[in-house]
C-alpha cells in the first residue's frame, strides 16, 4: 500500500468534537471499504477483488454488516465463490483429518475447551478462517496510517492539530490504548511524556464529565427532576459505552451513502 498521510481527514476527525476521534476515522474507514465491497461501483464484479475477498472471506460482525448493507444479488455473488473455495479447501481437511494433541486425564475431565483448541487440523483451519477479514484488513492497514498521521502531526508540533487535540474530548479507552502502543514507535521520551500531560488529564476529566451525564441520565427517571432540562445526558448511555469500548452502539445498520 502507498504510504501516505491522512491529514485533513485526520484534522476533520478532531473537529467532529466526537467522544472518540479514532472511532469517527474507524467507522468512515469500515463504511468505505462496505461501499467498495457491496456498492454501486460493483467491485465484485472484477476479477481480482473477487479472488481477494474469496481467499480472505469476512468475518462475522462484518458478514452481520454485509447483510445488513442489503444488497443481496452482490451479497449472493460473493458468497458463492468463497464457498466453492471453503468446500475444495474443507474437504482436503477432512480428508486429512489428524489429531495431534495429547491430553492428559486432567483436561479430559475438565474438560478443558480452550486446552483442545486446534488440537487437529479441521479446527485449526476453521480457526485461520474465523480470524482472516476482508473488511477488518483494510480497516486495520488505513488506520495504522491515521495512528501514522497523528504521530507525525504531533511531532512536529503543528499548532493547529495540537490546539485540536487539547480542545477535543479525548479518545475512548480503545483507542487511548492503541496510541500508547504505538507512541514509542514514533515518539522520544520526551515528546511522549509531553503527549502523556496532555491525554492523561483529559481522559480522566472525560470520564468524569460522562460520568455526570450519566448520573444524570438516571434522575431524569426520577419524578422530581422530570421537569429539569436534559442537559448533555439525552444520549449519555451511547457515548459512555463508546467511551469504554469504542465504537457506536446507536448507529443504525449502515446502508450505503
Ligand atoms: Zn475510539
Ligand atoms: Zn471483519
């Protein structure tokens, strides 16, 4: 993939004055890549997307998707030839079916689940199956450049960015945790602490701040506050998820732009 830097997207992200900047880039990331799969471009249509989504196949949570999405002819068309490739690849396994592991009479009797996992060859390649996403895969290779992008911005101390980023209202814990990852990777010391003093302080006033709206969220169903304004805390339930997870648990299924 051609190395390249998603500024102005990035920018667009922390102006969106969202509860998570990353979850905003995640989600426009994944919504392309189902309007790429399944939309009016019919790119499954050509030859070597097909032999790609073929090979990686998808995932549940974005099969879910792909359903939801609605386009069943497209739908219908892409699982055809990955099925065909699944029951030529199964029925090699089958054929070759092995049992390698060796359980003691303790794990039998715990009966140990996860000890057998993959202990022969059919499981081990539905495994490698379960684990292999067309979708997931292009959202994880554009969103190592946006965690690229954000380290560049800040390093090279562009002021409008980091004037951004201290105004915003900090990242979800998901997210918080990935950039803390990946900061030694981009960052001396000192550019990290100095990142450190700014996400620290306003990760914990963020959560404060939901846990506020959420609690009053809750008096909101008291009848003594029932005439009281609603302040923030309409959709205090969503954003306080988002916040803990990531992601957006109110959205409606996705169905093209
Ligand atoms: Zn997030
Ligand atoms: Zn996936």
């Amino acid at each position: 993939m051609k190395e390249q830097l998603y500024t102005i997207p990035l920018m667009d992200a922390f102006r969106a004055g969202d509860e998570c900047p990353f979850c905003y880039i995640e989600r426009d990331v994944e919504q392309n890549a189902m309007d790429f799969v399944l939309g009016p471009q019919a790119s499954y249509m050509q030859d070597h997307v097909r032999a790609e989504t073929d090979k990686m196949g998808f995932c549940r949570e974005h099969y879910q998707k792909m359903f939801a999405y609605g386009e069943t002819l497209a739908n219908a068309l892409i699982l055809d030839t990955r099925l065909q490739l699944l029951l030529k690849e199964m029925k090699k396994e089958i054929k070759n079916y092995s049992n390698l592991a060796k359980f003691g009479m303790m794990d039998k009797l715990k009966k140990d689940t996860d000890s057998a996992k993959g202990s022969n060859n059919v499981s081990r390649w539905i495994c490698e199956k379960e684990e292999s996403c067309y979708i997931c895969n292009h959202i994880k290779r554009n969103y190592e450049r946006y965690i690229a992008t954000f380290f560049y911005l800040y390093k090279k101390g562009d002021k409008d960015f980091i004037q951004l980023v201290k105004n915003g209202k900090g990242l979800c814990l998901h997210h918080l945790a990935d950039i803390l990852d990946a900061a030694p990777l981009y960052l001396n010391d000192k550019e990290q602490k100095s990142l450190r003093g700014i996400l620290f302080p306003q990760m914990e006033a963020n959560l404060e701040r939901l846990l506020e709206e959420v609690d009053w969220l809750e008096k909101k169903f008291d009848y003594r506050y029932k005439d009281d304004d609603w302040k923030n805390s309409r959709d205090a339930v969503q954003r306080a998820m988002q916040k803990i997870v990531g992601g957006y648990p109110a959205d409606a299924p996705y169905r093209g732009k």
